[in-house]
C-alpha cells in the first residue's frame, strides 16, 4: 500500500498543472522581534510641577534703557539634569535647557550664557543651545564653578583640587590647576569685591584661605578659631564645624560666613578679624545675603527651613524669624539688588519672594512657584476636558495641577495653618491633613457645592473639597459617629462620589459603608457586606487561614454605576458585592479566586476593573455580572494602580516591576508595555485620550505620555513579556507660557528655543509599519503565468491607440477669440467708424538648430533603462506600468537606434520566460512589431532576435493554452458530477 501511494505521488508530480511549490511559497515571518526603541503607544511629552532641588538658584537682573517697570529679574534653576529660567516679574518660565547625562551640580549666569557643571563637564548654553564645554582632566566630578572675568574656576568633587580656565576664546584652554593641602577640603569659592586676581576658598574643616589665582599662591589662611566662637558646650569644644555659607556684604572687605553649627560670622577679611557674631537655632546655616539698598540687614536660612533677619547696626539683632519659610532646607538666600525683596528657595520644590516693606515690619509672601515636596502617590483627572489633575502625596497636600499652563496650578487651601503654626509655635507641616489615600470627583455640581470627597491615612472621617474655591469643603463626614456605639467603628479605606455629585460614600476598614449628601453633609443612607460567605471560608481553610469575622471584611474598593441604581464593593477577602442603590439591600455577592485590593468602573461602558492579589486584573460587567476578562500582568510585581480608556477600549496597568502595560479590552491581549527607571505609584487617563498621567516613587514631577494614536496611525498587535522597551521619563522641556509676552520678544525666539519641545513631540509623528506575519511574493510559482494586476482597458487602449486618436481628432482647429482693443481709433469723415487693423498673419518661428541639436541627442528615460540590462529588467517593467497608454506608445516611437530595439526585443524574451506580466508583454511585443516592423525585417541581427522570440512566445503559448484546457476540463468535469 505504501508503494501505491508513492507511485502516486510521483504521478501528480510528474504533472505541471500540479507541481509542488517548491521555489517561492508564503512563508512565515521567523526573524526575531527587535525591542521597540519607544513604546508604540504612548511618547514622552512633559513634566508638571517641577521648580528646583537643593542645587541653589543663579539670580541675574537686567537693566534696560527707556525702562519704566524697573530691572528685570532672571532666576536659573536645577531641575535636576536640566535647569530651568524663570522671569522674576510674575515667576513665569522663560524656558528650560536640555537634559545633560550626569546631575548638574551647580549652575552660572554671564551675560544669556548659561554654565551648568555636571559630572566632570561644565557646559555652556546660549538661548538653550550647548555651544560649548569644558572637562576635567582627572575625570572627577566638579562640585562648584564659579566666573571670574575670563576665567572660570571649579572644584572637583573630593574639594582637593581648584581647576582654572579661560573661557574668552572660542575654544576654552585649562590655564591652571591648584592643589590644596592635605587637611583642606574645598567647598565654594567667593571673589571678594575690588580684590584684583584673588578668591577666597571655604573649606569642610570650616578654615578659609586666599588665593591668588594669576600666580596661583595661598596669601593668606584663616583658622577655623578666627572665624567662629563655638557655643558654651564643653563637648563641641575640640570640633571644627564646616562653612555651608559664605557671601559678600556691600560694604568693602567684610564677608558673611555660615558654619554647619548655626553660627554666622561678620568678617574683616583685610583686617583679619571677626566684626560680630549670630547663631540660629534647630539647624545648620544653608544660606546667607546682605541686602543692598541702604539697609544693614543680614538674612540667613537654616537647614530647618526658617529664615532669619538681623539687624547689623545694633550689633546683629535679630529682626524677625519666618519659622517654617519652606517646608524643608532653603537651599540659597538672594536679596534682589537695590529693592526690599528677597527670594528663597528650598528643598520643597518652591522659590518665593518676600517682601519687607520696612526694616521694622513683618516681611510678607508677595508672590510664588511651588510643586509638590514629597513624590506625589495619587492622581486622578478632573472634569471632562482632561485639563486638569488632582494630586496627593506623602507632604500631606491636595494639589490642583493644570496640564495645559503650569502656572495655573495651586495648593488646595487646608485653612489659616500659618497663624495656627505662629500662635501654636508648631511647624506648619504637622497641622496640616494626614495624606491622603484615596480620591473621588465629580464635577457635575461644582458650582453649587463641594464636589471632591478624600480618604486620609488612619483617620475615620471623610473630607469635601471644593475646587471652585480652592479650598477645603464645609463639611466633615464621620463614619464613627455614624455607626453605633457598641459596634467598632474603622478607619476610612475608600471613597466615591456619584455621578451626578449629589451623594458621596465612604467605605471602612469594618466592612460598612456610609452615604452623605454633599449639599447638606446629613447622612443619607448605610450599607454592610454581612458575614463572610461559605465559598470564601473553603478557600481559607485550604490555604490554612483564619476565619474573618463580619468586622474584618475591610472595604478596599467603592463605587456607583452611572444612573445611581447600584453601588458595588469589594472587601479584602475577595468578594464582590453589589448593593441595591435605593434599598441598601444586597443583591449579589461574586467570589474572587484571591482577594481584592482596589476596583475602577468605567460608567459608560458598565466595566468594573478589579484588581486581585495574583497580579490578575478581573473585569466586569455590571449588567450580566460576570467576568468578561481576566488580564495577567506578569508574575513579578504587585499592582498598583489602573486606569481605563475614555472609550472602555484599553486599560492601562502599572505595577511594582516598573512596568506600564496597556491591555486591549475587546481581544483581551496586551498591546503596549514599557519599563520607565522608576516604579509608577498611580496613573490616570485622560477623559479625552489626549495624555496618560504617571507619578513616580522618586520624584516629586508629574509626567505626562500623549497617546500616539491621537496623532498618528497606530498599528496595534499583540506583544509578549519580553518585548517591552525601556523608556526615560518626560523632562520638562520647551516653554509652555508665552502668554504676556511681547511680539517682539516671541519673534527673537530662534529655532534653538524651540529645539527641545520638537526633540519632545518627535516620537508623535513616527508612523508604525505594522510586521507582516505573512510575506507575499511577487511570483507564487516559477511555472504560473503572473498578470500585472493593472486593468485590462490600459493594455487594450495601448493596442488602439491609433483608432481612439482618430476618432478622437477635432473637425477643425479651435479658433481664437478676436480681441477689442481697449481704446478704438476712428477714422476720419463724417460717419463714425473704427480703424480696425487688420491681423497679420503669424509665421511659424524657426526651430533652433542648436536646440534641435542637444534634443536630438537627448535619451528618455526608457532609453537609460535598457543601457542597464539585463540587471535593470524589473526597473524597466515597472516604469513602463506606471505609465499611461500614450506615454508608452510614445516611449516605444522613440526607439529608433539598432542598440535599443535589439535590447527591448531581448527584455521581452526574458520577462516571457520568467512568466511576469504576460499580458503586458503581449500587448508591447503587439505595438512594437507594428511601428517598427520595416525596421527590423532590414536588419539581420535584429531579424534574428526576432526569430528566437517567435519560438519563445509559441512555447509560453502552447504551455498557457495548455494549462487554460486543463483547468476547463477540470471545471467541466465537477459541473458534471454536481
């Protein structure tokens, strides 16, 4: 039987008509899957909310002829890798540089230069642009730069070396390096006023000592016990305290130091002794400035926060005290030059300016940029048109951020805390609310009352907000007070608002939920899950658990559909529970394999999002209850947070193994994963699909991703776990406030301002080429005749071309208009008439015999392709299917020389055999031999050629025709059998 079949099979292919395919078949894409360089969903766009560190602030003013409004403020900051230039007038941002490799360290003004020393590099800007930089030479990080004239100092990181450039040419030259003393560790550099060539240099063992840096000699070196006066304890007797602060005071050779210990030194540097003495308390000194418009006040800041003012003339008393200035160490100190404003910044995230409007008077906060302190752990949007964010951190704020103008962000107000922190003598920070762990709005009626309800870490009551006002909400729920007295009453896990802004519920840590009316604050309506059900005891008792009591069912996720007929519940131990809305009657209770720590519904769509303790996102829906999907995300970290898609099409997960996973709801597969440097504690998507919002566990910005399918097309595929690309982080980049600005201002700005936010939106423009998982070939099979897929009507008008042009041929020439001449002459006599001339007859201008010449010599584009045979044959072909009917027929008319009738009569030998285009071939072989055929039947060569076309031609005839009376016999056959 075996050799039967065989025989068989030998048979069949021993058939044309049913040979295998052996040469060219579909097959398979096996290449492997590069990484995607960026992730093919969502691109870097923005940071929000980032206004400096702990690298102190540059302030630069900027006089101007005609001036009315007084100097121009300038303020550089540190953003980290990138800096940031704010104008002074209204704190708004100028623009922002781009990002370096290394965090940039300290950071330099002259003139529109920018100097930012990072790593080992100190690099140069102008308008944003690098135009330069400078390295060290030992490949040690730089710590501190400052200008000098033409010359720029640094000290490296380890404070041993002082290294000296000129910076005046083009290409800046190492002019010097200064090495210090073994004990001297070097941490800033001042350049004393009329001191010719001369810096004086602080050093970590709290001694100073002055250099000469032209013949790069120490002149003179002042002890740690000269500067300072240590306080009475016995014990710090023998320490030396290093110098953090160090200024220049307007009057000539007296300088400010600061030391680590409190202490502040008025010092005669000329005369080598210490003028007076101050000491601030609960920290070190961070920052010191003199101002400079006739009074002699001195102000310092404390690594507390508080900011000190002193008063010079009655031997360094103390003026006032802002206790609390910023929410955690002020990093630099500036009096703004000839006016009573000083501007601070600290490690907050905040610069202010303040204003003292006397020397007696209580200095005022006139104006402000601030983001959050502490890295922002949740964020939801607000409203409907995605422009704004609410966010909350570990600083115990609510903050109002706006995606479109940063400046328009503010801190929700918690009430007067600064007089209660001032009559109470508390910091600032530990009157204010305990963070915030969960968030819920609508802004259905945020005209008419609050409309923001938060959870906040182990507390029992729940807070209004009302965005309207800015402010914290009237009213105050508490689900103790709510409960009865003998039952436990638990903290508040989770929140939500309905859809229509009326009512707000709060679920408990024991299992009840209550609902407040929001206009009124009374207390509407209770819910409670009851005891637990059987299933979920059998699935502890195998995994050796304890029993949860009805008390213990903490509510970890809360919601309520769109028309307020269900509010749905989930509970620690892995159950779903849907509550009628207006009975507060249990329904339905669902059974989670594991339990469940949050849940998000999408109220258009009826989809509720669970996230389970097996890293498994369960969806939901409300109608059927029952689960549709179940999304795995990974196997290697907890889930964080989730969010939907305003179209219920995706859903966007973040998890503890620094992964963002976009999953497609419908086919239930994942299309889009990144990996960002950090871990993303909470995300949120945009209600109008615009941007993805992510906040991060180190960092204190807000990022936000645009979605690229809003912009370009997106070809969407399913990918696996090991194709995610690793992606940086939004830098905040470009300037996004231009409003108030001149026009003139605007039209100076080059195209290297606008450098960074194009680098930004680039990868929104990327078209994606979606990966063929099938290859189609050209030719299915070597002994198939392949069509050209054109329409027939193109090879059919090519053969009658002369018949269409006949019949097509005007009767007559068209004829010209005859004209009126504007102004008509008359002739003379009696009648009026006109003097028409009468039209020249127009004579046919002469050809050129120079042009005639150059065309004669001239090759189309036909003529080129056949210089290139044989290698150009699919060229060829494909030129000549790209053309029109005429454009052929007058391509093959200009085939007049031997070379090109012998070379087109081969090509059509060759494309007969490859079996390519036949029909085209047919139809050019046709056309060919009727325009030149007296040509060729002269010429013997070319009547050669003729003859092995022939019997080429009457070979692929014979095999088609063959092949047609097979397929028509085969047809014919089954129709008879049917």
């Amino acid at each position: 039987m075996a050799t039967q079949n065989a025989e068989d099979v030998e048979m069949i292919e021993a058939r044309p008509r049913k040979r295998i395919r052996n040469s060219t078949k579909r097959k398979r894409a096996t290449s492997p899957t590069h990484l995607p360089r960026v992730p093919l969903l969502f691109a870097p766009f923005r940071a929000l909310g980032l206004i400096t560190n702990h690298i102190p602030f540059y302030i630069q003013t900027r006089s101007y002829k005609d001036a009315t409004e007084g100097p121009r403020i300038h303020i550089l900051t540190c953003l980290g890798r990138s800096w940031a230039l704010w104008e002074g007038g209204k704190m708004g941002l100028l623009f922002v540089g781009p990002e370096v490799q290394d965090p940039i360290s300290c950071l330099v003004m002259d003139g529109d230069a920018v100097w930012a020393a990072s790593g080992v590099h100190v690099i140069k800007y102008l308008r944003g642009k690098e135009v330069s930089r400078v390295s060290n030479p030992l490949r040690t990080p730089l710590a501190f730069v400052i200008l000098f004239g033409s010359q720029l100092l640094a000290l490296t990181e380890g404070g041993e070396r002082m290294l000296i450039w000129e910076v005046s040419t083009n290409e800046p030259v190492l002019s010097a390096t200064i090495q210090f003393d073994i004990g001297f560790t070097a941490t800033s550099i001042l350049h004393p006023a009329t001191y010719l060539n001369k810096v004086l240099v602080a050093s970590n063992e709290g001694d100073m000592q002055l250099w000469n840096i032209r013949t790069q000699t120490c002149i003179h070196k002042f002890s740690n016990s000269q500067l300072r006066t240590l306080p009475s304890q016995q014990h710090m007797n023998s320490l030396s305290s290093p110098i953090t602060a160090l200024t220049q005071s307007p009057a000539i050779d007296v300088v400010g130091v600061g030391f680590m210990s409190g202490e502040i030194s008025v010092y005669d540097v000329r005369a080598d002794e210490r003028l007076m003495r101050m000491y601030m308390d609960n920290g070190g000194i961070k920052a010191l400035s003199f101002r400079s418009d006739g009074h002699p006040i001195l102000a310092s800041a404390s690594s507390s926060g508080h900011i000190a003012l002193w008063d010079l003339n009655s031997g360094g008393r103390l003026l006032h005290l802002i206790r609390g200035a910023h929410d955690g160490a002020v990093s630099a100190l500036e009096w703004v030059p000839g006016q009573p404003v000083l501007i601070s910044s600290g490690e907050d995230n905040s610069v202010k300016q303040w204003l003292y409007e006397s020397p007696t008077a209580v200095p005022r906060l006139l104006k402000f940029r601030s983001g959050h302190h502490a890295p922002p752990h949740l964020i939801r949007f607000y409203g409907e048109d995605g422009k704004q964010l609410l966010s909350a951190s570990a600083d115990r704020t609510l903050r109002y951020v706006s995606v479109v103008r940063d400046s328009r962000s503010y801190e929700m107000s918690q009430g007067s805390l600064a007089r209660k922190a001032t009559t109470l003598s508390k910091p600032l920070a530990s009157l204010k609310f305990p963070p915030i762990t969960s968030i819920s709005c609508s802004s259905t009626r945020s005209k008419d009352w609050d409309d923001v309800l938060t959870a906040h870490a182990d507390e029992m009551c729940v807070r209004s907000w009302t965005v309207l006002n800015k402010r914290v909400g009237k009213h105050t729920f508490n689900s103790a007070e709510s409960s009865k007295r003998k039952s436990p009453s638990g903290v508040v896990k989770c929140v939500c608002v309905t859809a229509c802004g009326n009512f707000g519920l709060a679920g408990s840590s024991t299992g009840e939920i209550h609902m407040w009316n929001m206009q009124s604050g009374l207390k509407r309506k209770s819910f409670k899950v009851g005891p637990c059900p059987q299933a979920v005891i059998d699935r502890l008792e195998l995994s050796s658990m304890t029993k949860p009591k009805a008390s213990e069912r903490s509510i970890t996720g809360l919601t309520s559909d769109a028309l307020n007929r269900a509010v749905i519940a989930t509970t620690s131990d892995g159950t779903v529970n849907f509550f009628d809305f207006h009975a507060c009657t249990l329904d339905q209770v669902m059974v989670l394999p594991t339990p469940a720590s949050s849940i998000m519904l999408q109220r258009d769509s009826g989809l509720l999002a669970v996230v389970c303790d097996d890293m498994v996102v369960r969806i939901i829906d409300i109608e059927t209850r029952r689960i549709v999907r179940e999304l795995a995300c990974g196997a290697h970290g907890r889930i964080l947070d989730i969010a939907f898609s305003s179209d219920s099409r995706w859903i966007v997960v973040t998890s503890l193994d620094s992964v963002i996973r976009t999953f497609d709801i419908p086919t239930g597969r994942l299309i889009n994963a990144f990996r960002t440097p950090s871990v993303a504690t909470s995300i949120a998507f945009s209600p109008t699909n615009d941007f993805l919002a992510t906040t991060h566990v180190d960092s204190v910005g807000i990022f936000l991703w645009a979605n690229r399918s809003q912009y370009s097309e997106v070809a969407f595929r399913a990918i696996s776990e090991e194709n995610i690309a690793e992606v940086a982080l939004p830098s905040m980049q470009g300037s996004e406030e231009d409003e108030g600005k001149s026009f003139v201002h605007l039209v100076m700005c080059t195209i290297a301002d606008l450098h960074p936010a194009l680098e930004a939106l680039e990868a929104l423009g990327m078209e994606d080429k979606p990966t063929d998982v099938f290859s189609t070939p050209s030719q299915l099979d070597g002994d198939l005749v392949t069509l050209t897929l054109l329409p027939r009507a193109r090879w059919q008008t090519l053969l009658n071309l002369e018949v269409i042009q006949q019949r097509n041929k005007p009767k007559e020439p068209p004829k010209k208009p005859e004209h009126a001449p504007f102004f008509l002459p008359t002739l003379p006599g009696i009648e009026h008439r006109f003097a028409i001339e009468e039209k020249k007859q127009e004579t046919q201008d002469k050809h050129n015999r120079r042009l005639d010449k150059i065309a004669a010599n001239s090759r189309s584009t036909l003529q080129k392709l056949l210089v290139e045979l044989p290698s150009a044959d699919d060229a060829l072909f494909n030129y000549i299917k790209s053309l029109s009917p005429a454009a052929i027929d007058l391509e093959l008319r200009s085939l007049v020389s031997f070379n090109t009738l012998q070379q087109f009569l081969r090509a059509i030998k060759r494309r007969l055999q490859s079996h390519l285009d036949f029909e085209a071939v047919q139809a050019l072989q046709n056309v060919v031999l009727r325009i030149h055929a007296d040509v060729i039947i002269e010429n013997e060569d070319l009547r050669a050629e003729l003859e092995e076309l022939l019997k080429v031609q009457k070979k692929e005839s014979g095999r088609v025709l063959d092949l047609l009376a097979s397929s028509l016999g085969t047809l014919g056959f089954v129709r008879d059998t049917q």
